[in-house]
C-alpha cells in the first residue's frame, strides 16, 4: 500500500503511471490510500482545504486508475491540521461522536465507490485512557464496513510511545484487515531489538499477516541497510506486507526497475499463495490481497 497526501496529488497521479524500465506502480500496489479527509467537532468528515483544491472528481480519477490495475482505493481520514497533530479532535470523534462517525464514514466510501477506510489518527504520549474508546470505535467501524464489503485498516506507531501504538494491536488486529506499522526510518531488516521487523512480526503474533511495515519512499537508506535490502527482508517473508510513505518517491532509488520487480514479487506472492490478510472482491469481482 502506498498513500496519496493532500498537497502531492499531481505528482502521486502522474507516478503512478510511470514506467520504469517497463516496471510501476500498477504492478506492485494493491492498496492506495487518499489522505484527503479531516474530522469534523460534530462527527462528519470533510476534505482538506489548506492545500490544492481536492473535489469528487480528483477522487474519481484515483479511483479509476485502480480500477484499471486491480489496486484498492481506500479513503484515508486523518487529524492532522495547521497546528499539528490534534488528538483532541480525533478523540472527539471516535468517542463522543462514534456513531455519527462512522455512518459518515461508510456512507462516503459508498457513495464514492472506495474500497474501504484507513484510520490515520495519531497522539503524542501514550493516551493509555483512550485506548478502550479507540479499539471500540475500530469495532464497530468494522462491522459497518464489512456489512458493505468494504475494508478497514489503521495505522499504527511501531513500539510503545504515542498513540495508537503497539501495546494496543492485540486489541485493534482482530477487528481491522491491515495494520500499517509507521516505523519509516526508524526501524529496518538490519536493526535490533523494537527497531527490528523481526520484533514487529513477534509483537503481531498470530496476526502478524495483517502488518504492513512501514518504509519511507524519500530516501534510499536507513537503519544500515539500502530500500532494496529492506524490501527484500519483506519478499521473502509472505506473513507480512509493505506501506510505502508516499506515492511522490522522492528519492530516485525508489524509481526503478529492480524496486518495482522486488515489489510485485510481494504482491505476486500473496496472490499466488493465499497468504496475507482476508480479501474482499472489487468492484470488478476480482480478488485483491492487502499486502502493498
């Protein structure tokens, strides 16, 4: 899976069409997530406004790209604002407004033909008192889009700081068809100890086939080990998956063609062997296994 953010649109559309070296994009993605909506106080959801202007057809257009290459489209809400991080916000919704919430949720992602929701909600410090209200919310959230055929995902701190983070996946996994671990350049195939995806995997368990582990697209290394090293650890691994932040591929060893192969091998291998986590069929009656 890889995200479109708000103030990148242009240029996350045109990669995704890009050839390189007769791979892209369209060969190894399954998932793509639109970063395009906030919260609201009363319990809706809007689309940013701080950047480019983002309407129904800039959505659609998305949409009809992965239709075209078999890759889910997910609606992507997050509760970040001019000011940062608000937990308050998302804490507002998810608990105070839940029901509100979620109906406004579904009743996007139907309206809109997405394939599903990814929550990106984060908080700074653990929120351990919001940790109940959260995985209730997650839920239910679920519950309601599988009535409709749709996924959910969530997004998750890899170890014990902020929030939602790893003390909680025990909690949020059995719910949710995706957990993507934001590790980025904190953590790596190379590493030790929390910082490991090796310790990822362990923290899963069981579930460990529904972590996507985070890798950052703006650099080539990190954690002593180049991004062909780390997305290899994850080919060779069919219990885990690959979240790619962001769709811009800043860096220039993310346009390749030895990427883009390693990539689809991922995605071939869950495919081929079954492995992954629970699919759901598209709008073409086809089935796509969450695992880029």
């Amino acid at each position: 899976m890889t995200w479109v953010p708000p103030y990148a649109t242009d240029v996350c559309r045109a990669r995704l069409d890009q050839s390189f070296g007769g791979m892209g994009m369209k060969d190894g993605l399954t998932h793509i997530g639109l970063q395009f909506w906030r919260p609201t106080t009363k319990g809706q959801i809007k689309l940013v406004d701080n950047f480019k202007p983002i309407d129904d057809s800039t959505i659609i257009n998305f949409r009809k790209w992965g239709n075209a290459h078999n890759v889910r489209v997910l609606l992507c809400v997050y509760n970040s604002t001019r000011n940062g991080w608000n937990w308050d916000l998302a804490k507002n919704v998810f608990e105070t407004h839940r029901k509100q919430f979620i109906a406004a949720l579904v009743a996007e992602t139907v309206r809109l033909k997405l394939g599903g929701v990814d929550i990106d909600f984060e908080g700074k410090g653990k929120c351990e008192d919001d940790k109940k209200a959260f995985v209730k919310f997650i839920m239910e959230l679920s519950i309601a889009l599988k009535a409709k055929g749709k996924e959910l995902t969530v997004d998750s701190f890899a170890y014990k700081w902020n929030a939602p983070n790893q003390g909680w996946w025990k909690l949020l996994l059995p719910y949710v068809d995706a957990l993507h671990v934001m590790g980025y350049s904190e953590t790596g195939s190379k590493s030790t100890s929390w910082r490991s995806y090796d310790f990822l995997k362990a923290a899963a368990g069981k579930y460990s086939s529904k972590l996507l582990i985070g890798v950052p697209s703006h650099t080539s290394k990190w954690e002593k080990a180049s991004v062909q090293e780390h997305i290899e650890w994850i080919a060779k691994d069919p219990s885990v998956g690959l979240a790619i932040w962001d769709a811009q591929l800043k860096d220039s060893k993310w346009r390749t063609k030895k990427v883009w192969q390693t990539i689809s091998r991922i995605r071939q291998g869950a495919d081929l062997n079954g492995t992954g986590t629970p699919t759901i069929s598209s709008e073409k009656n086809q089935e796509v296994k969450l695992k880029n």
